[in-house]
C-alpha cells in the first residue's frame, strides 16, 4: 500500500497525502513539533545547490509527507503546472492595521482538555504558517512564520472549493445560473455519469449520490482513480484510463439517490467548476480573477494547479497570499462588499450564512461539527449566531463571525491532514477570541 501511496502523491497533491502526511517521525510515534519542524530549521532547499539530502523536487513523491509538507505548501508552483488567478494591474488596497498585543494571552479550553491554552500557544500547537485577524474593518492580529513571509503564497488546499462555491453562489443570485437544473442539462457530457440527473445545487452541497469512495487508506479507492487521471506529468505508456478531470467524471456512477445526506467528494467541486466553465464561457481561474481578485484590491496574483489539459483544480489547487485570503474574508463579512465596492448582491452571502440541511449533514457524523451544515462549499458551525468557513486540510479556514464583526484566515502545515485532530484545539480558540473582541 504504501509503495502505491508513495507513487500517487504528485498526482493531485492538494487533497491527497492524507496517510502519508500523518506518519510520524520519531520512533516514539510523536512527531516533531512546530520548532523542530520549521523548514527554514531542518534546511530544505537551502543552498546553491541544496545538499542532495535537503532536495525537495520531482520526481521524488513524498513532497507532501511530514515534515517536508511544511517547506511544500509555500512552494506549489515549483513541482507542479499552475495557472494564474490574476490580480490586474490596478493599485493594490491598503490594510488598515490596530494591532492588539493582549490576543497572545487569550485562555481557552481544549475540547476533552482541562487544562488552559492560551491563543499564542495554539499556534504552534496546529503547526501555524501564517495567520490575520481582522476586526472592525482592521487587522488586529497578525503573524507569518515557517515557509511563509509577506511576499509567499500558501496552498489554500479545499478552501478553493469555497472560492468555486462562491462563484457559483453569485452565477445562481444573479440569474445566470439555475440551481435547479440538471446537470446533464448544462454539460451533456456528464448524461450518462452519476451527475446527470443530480441538481446544481445537490452539486454545491455535495449531496450528490455517487460510487466513488474517497478513502485514502484504501490503496484502491476511487481517489487514486481520479489522481491517474488528474495529474499533469505525462502518463505511463500503458496507461489507457481518462485524461484530466473532465474526462474522469464522466466515468464516475451514480449510487442511491441525490439529496437524502451530505458526502463530502472533491469530484463535487470540479463538476461545479465544470458547470461554471460551461456556464460563463470562462475557466474558473479567470473567472475568478475578473469577479474577485481583480477587484478586492489584493497584493498579489494567486494561482491554482492545472491538470495536463490545463483545466484548473477547482477542488483544491489555488495558493495565494495570507493578506488576499483575508480580503476574501472581509468581502465575505460585508457581504460582498470592499473598499467601498460591491461585487455581488449581499443575498450571495445571505443564503451561505443560512447554512444547509442539517438533517442532511448530521448524516455525515462529524463529531466536531455538530448540528452544522454545509452550503455552497462552505460550513456552517453550531453556533447562536451565524458562524461559517472555508476549510482545508492540514489546517486552513477563513472563519468568518459576524456577530463579533471579525475574520481569521489561517495558513498551517499540521502533520494530520484531517482537521478533526485540529478542530478541538482551534475552534475554541477563535470562540475565546470572538468574546474577548466583542466585549473590548
């Protein structure tokens, strides 16, 4: 298992590496800490040239097993083919910044805890690259550490699916896109495939029914299926299954019926990003520059990876900038407004901050999640008021409280890409920080 593991991993790195990304490193099974891990400690890619044993590169594919994850996540384009998400060439926006050195102090209770944490702790706990609060409309908390510093990107990891939901949230309050169609109605390619006869919108709440497992400790699960099919290095001359992910979907059945519970299937996010593409005549990276980036006043241009047809990884493959996402965070708290722009009706976020089905999603059995939901591609938190993300594993959000009037966006590296081993640390944390913020 592990040898096929090892050999898949390049192929669609920003959702995979589940099992090898959470094997330890120390004899002990404890693996090493935030400190001991730092890629800039352990040396990677260091040199001119590196030394053989710090070479982080293809085709060696463990680029995204611990703790070289930690070096990977800010340096995608560097093994993989990407494609811009432009920003333009207009003036980037200026952050307003009203710093508070108390949030370090913050105390919290770990979920099963009983021992206190504070808020500076935490981040090293979940192995933090790169986090900003923002609050009142100001940045009141920022750090940047690791492979990140102002000038790097970071993989965004599944919160691109949030970025597609978004697009296609805004297509459907604008009547260009119907929710209520058929899929197989808007990209005939997929008739015969286990989306046909699903709706838009059991697509962007992922409760479509399919047979398709993603069980990474499954050696043959369909995930590896699709990351043959996904990845852009050429493939083995015997190779004879489908080429991109256009091509793999078609192939993907259908199993029980659509909209009885909530799976969370990437294969979800690229059929949205294909029913987007069709819809609007535009990939989703340039739609997604000409809609948001080019229009929030970001820093930098982001970019996503691209399969060997160039059809951008809607499911997982944008990396962009700490400062950009947190813009992302605050055009979603105004509700699709920024620098004193709208760039789509406020019912876009109206109808995410409604969350989904819940007896839907209670189905799926997050343990942490109670009582959540999913819409859009983006989750809903059991909460008295509104509380909803983008997530990703190993430890990506934009968290987004508007109760508290407040964003945190978080990069991080955690050596468990499941963000259940994340989540009893990190949700409590930003619950203790909403309150702090609230009653200053």
């Amino acid at each position: 298992m592990l040898t096929l593991l090892q050999r898949s991993l390049p192929l669609l790195p920003l959702t995979i590496a589940m099992t090898l990304s959470s094997m330890p490193s120390h004899a002990d099974d404890t693996p090493l800490t935030a400190k001991q891990s730092d890629p800039q400690t352990l040396g990677w890619m260091q040199g001119f040239p590196p030394p053989k044993d710090k070479l982080i590169m293809q085709p060696s594919s463990d680029f995204f097993s611990f703790p070289k994850l930690r070096w990977t996540v800010c340096h995608i384009r560097e093994l993989m083919p990407t494609t811009d998400v432009s920003r333009g060439i207009g003036a980037p926006s200026k952050l307003s910044y009203d710093l508070d050195k108390n949030i370090d102090a913050i105390t919290f209770t770990p979920t099963g805890s009983k021992r206190l944490m504070t808020w500076k702790q935490s981040l090293d706990a979940n192995y933090t690259d790169g986090i900003m609060v923002m609050h009142h409309g100001k940045v009141v908390y920022e750090r940047q550490n690791g492979c990140l510093n102002e000038l790097g990107k970071h993989a965004a990891m599944s919160m691109t699916k949030s970025m597609t939901g978004l697009l296609a949230e805004i297509l459907v309050t604008e009547g260009q896109l119907d929710d209520s169609a058929l899929v197989s109605s808007i990209v005939p390619e997929l008739k015969n495939s286990g989306f046909g006869d699903a709706t838009v919108r059991q697509v962007m709440d992922m409760t479509t029914a399919l047979d398709y497992s993603e069980d990474y400790a499954d050696p043959n699960a369909d995930i590896w299926k699709y990351s043959e099919a996904a990845s852009p290095l050429p493939k083995p001359k015997d190779y004879n299954g489908p080429d991109g992910y256009f091509e793999y979907l078609q192939t993907v059945k259908k199993k029980g019926e659509h909209g009885v519970e909530f799976n969370y299937r990437t294969i979800n996010s690229d059929a949205l990003g294909w029913i987007i593409s069709r819809t609007t005549g535009k990939a989703v990276n340039t739609l997604l520059s000409e809609r948001i980036w080019q229009k929030i006043g970001a820093e930098q241009s982001a970019y996503m990876t691209v399969d060997a047809k160039g059809t951008p990884f809607a499911g997982g493959g944008l990396s962009a900038g700490l400062h950009d996402m947190s813009r992302i965070g605050s055009l979603m708290l105004n509700k699709g407004e920024i620098n004193d722009k709208r760039l789509f009706p406020a019912a876009v976020v109206d109808h995410i901050e409604a969350g989904g089905d819940k007896s839907v999603f209670a189905k799926a059995d997050y343990k942490q999640l109670n009582n959540g939901s999913y819409t859009s591609m983006w989750w809903l938190f059991n909460n008295p008021t509104p509380v909803y993300a983008a997530r990703g594993v190993h430890g990506q959000t934009i968290y987004v409280d508007p109760a508290a009037d407040m964003v945190i966006v978080r990069f991080a590296s955690y050596p468990d890409a499941s963000n259940s081993k994340i989540d009893p640390t990190s949700l409590p944390a930003y619950k203790a920080l909403a309150n702090y913020l609230i009653k200053k």
